[in-house]
C-alpha cells in the first residue's frame, strides 16, 4: 500500500496592519508600549482614547508585521474634526515643531525608539524583500516585522536627506498630513511645492514608496503624474461614504487601481461614519464593510487592507464596537468582501510589499541608492 499522502502546508496567511503610530505614541505622548494592555490601561485610567495597542497586544493578536510610523506633530495645523462621541479630554498635547529642524528632532527620536527595539530583539526594521520572507518563518515570541513610513515629510529638511532617511531604514513617505512645506494636504488644499517635486525625484531615485494618505486632491494627482515608483494609500476611506477631503475619491481610487496600489482602511468611528461619530449613534463592523466594499469595487478586493490607525488620537471610545482591544483584529475578517478575508487581513498588503520593496519586481536589489546616500551619511545630518 503506498504511504499516504503528505496534506499540503496551510497557506500562509500573514496578518499586517499598515498603519500605527508607534513611535509617536512612545516618545512624544510618553506611553509605555512594552506593557500589556491591560497595565498600560490601569495606569493611565482614561475615560476616552482609551489605549489598544501595545507591543505585547501586537503579538495577542498575531501580528506579523506593521507599517508604523514617524510622526512628527506640527504647532500649525487646521482644527481637527471630532473623532468619536465624547469630546477629546484634556490631555497634554505631544511636543510640536515650529521649523524644520525641529520637525527632523522629532522624527530622528521615532526613529531611534525603533532601532532600540530592534536592538532589544522586539521588532525586525524590514529593509527589503529578503527581510519580508523572513517574517513566513516566525513564531509568535519572535520580532515583529516593522516597515517605517514617515507621515508628513518635514523632517525632511531638504530633499537630498531622503537618502539618509533610506539607509536608516525609511521605505515609504507621505509628503503631507496638513500642509507641509511640500504638500497640500487634509484640511490644507494647494498643489506640491517645488521641494514637493524635488522630494518624489529623490524618493523615486533611492527606493522610497510613496504614501498619497493625507495629500490634497491637487497634490495627490500631480504626485501620481510625477512619481513612477510604487504607491499605496496606508490609511485611507472612501470620501463616497465619508465626504469630507480626508479621503479618497473616486476619481483618486481609480487613478490608484491603474497603479496597483494597495488602500489601507482605517477604523477611526468619524472615518468610516463621519455623522454617526458626531451624533453618539453606534459604529459597527457593518460600517467598515461597507467601506472595504466601496473601495474593492474600484480596486478590487485582493488590494484592500488594513491601516487602523488605533491610537492615533483615537481609541476604543472612538472605534467600531466590535474592537475592543487590539487583539481584536481578526475579527474585521467579517468586515471582508465575500471569500477575501486573508486579503483584508494581511495579504493584500504582503503582496504589495513584496513587489515593492528593494529586491522585489519594482524595488529592484536589495540596497539600491545606497551608494548614493551613504555620501550623505559619512558627514552625518545633525
């Protein structure tokens, strides 16, 4: 009798959220992210924004990899709209930057918080696409992959640093979150900037991806005519369902979908219901599926992701009732198109990644502008 037949490996389903603002949470808001969830939430005892993530509640929910970000908080910005149904609490606001200079202080600490954790053994930066396949093979007490996106580009305080920022480990850029000296942005209308322009070139001559969340519809269209490198939306809803010029519109999402891009959904209560955050009604899961629905219309569904954005100014107060905490990401399975669930929940963003990244079929070899930047790096940027 012949042996029987070996049962074929489970496919691997990796789970990725693309977009968390990590660092910022750390160092400027002081959070201590290597807690669990539940001391980090004894501790700080708050009656809104109430804490989701932590390092620990990162593994709790199987997380193999996120995009987290550099986060530095600008002292101009337009007023922001209300994210959940209790008014925000008073709580200290983070340092702001007044320059560029102050702008790269803020990142250049982000960053370092991560290198530690990667020194530590707690995370492992993903540099290239060798790094990514290494993240099939890791158990749960391993390190979590990271991926580093710069939201809002002025740490970058002249477009001939990107390369600096690259060998540090940077792989995407979103030039704007309100108006940066690059970009119109959320809030903040206007078309890129000289330097704008000058920073896609640099981006696009080192390896960088770029991240079109926050962009105003007039920088977001001249980027993608400019750019030619990959792009994603991180964190980003359908502007359809949420009219407001924080999201996308159709028009964008098509012009997207003929770049294959990947959009992250973010879970935010006034992203996905902008009147029902404001009115105190319920946000459910029903309400993440019909954006992913929207957006997998235009995109299709095998590029529609994740990008919470949990605890990036908002919280379980201000999130879908279903999520809870941060292990909770499993279930916005439920939230999926029809039989795409392992896409919502990691793969559409994987797949991406690994056309994307430098050794990947769009990033090229591994290290590529490396020979560019390290003449940057050799005198150092202080």
């Amino acid at each position: 009798m012949p042996p029987a037949p070996t049962p074929a490996p489970p496919s691997f389903e990796p789970r990725v959220d693309g977009h968390l603002d990590l660092a910022h949470n750390a160092v400027a808001m002081e959070r201590d992210l290597d807690l669990e969830l539940d001391v980090l939430r004894s501790r700080e005892g708050r009656p809104s924004q109430t804490g989701m993530i932590t390092w620990p509640e990162l593994r709790r929910a199987h997380i193999d990899l996120v995009v987290a970000t550099l986060f530095a908080h600008p002292a101009e910005r337009a007023p922001m709209q209300a994210l959940g149904t209790r008014a925000a609490p008073p709580y200290p606001e983070p340092p702001a930057y007044h320059d560029a200079q102050g702008a790269f202080e803020q990142a250049d600490a982000q960053l370092r918080y991560y290198e530690r954790l990667e020194h530590a053994g707690t995370i492992r930066i993903v540099r290239d696409r060798s790094d990514l396949q290494s993240l099939r093979k890791r158990g749960n007490d391993e390190p979590i992959g990271v991926v580093v996106l710069m939201e809002g580009a002025d740490p970058i305080r002249t477009p001939d640093e990107t390369g600096w920022w690259f060998e540090r480990g940077v792989r995407l850029i979103g030039p704007a979150w309100q108006r940066t000296r690059y970009a119109g942005g959320t809030r903040a209308p206007g078309p890129l900037t000289e330097l704008g322009r000058s920073l896609l070139d640099e981006m696009a001559s080192v390896g960088m991806a770029l991240d079109v969340s926050h962009l105003s519809d007039e920088s977001l269209h001249e980027a993608l005519e400019r750019f030619g490198g990959p792009v994603v939306a991180s964190h980003s809803n359908a502007r359809a369902l949420t009219p407001t010029d924080r999201h996308l519109s159709d028009e964008a999402l098509r012009a997207l979908a003929e770049r294959d891009a990947v959009v992250g959904i973010v879970l935010g209560n006034s992203f996905l219901d902008a009147s029902a955050a404001a009115e105190g009604r319920q946000v459910t899961l029903a309400t993440v599926r019909a954006q992913v629905r929207h957006v997998a219309s235009i995109l299709g569904p095998e590029r529609v992701g994740i990008g919470s954005d949990l605890d990036g100014g908002f919280g379980a107060e201000e999130s879908p009732v279903e999520l809870t905490r941060g292990s909770d990401f499993g279930r916005l399975a439920e939230a999926a198109a029809d039989g795409h669930g392992a896409d919502l929940l990691g793969l559409a963003w994987w797949r991406w990644l690994e056309r994307s990244l430098p050794g990947g079929d769009f990033g090229g070899d591994p290290g590529d502008g490396s020979a560019r930047s390290e003449t940057i790096a050799e005198g150092g940027v202080s």
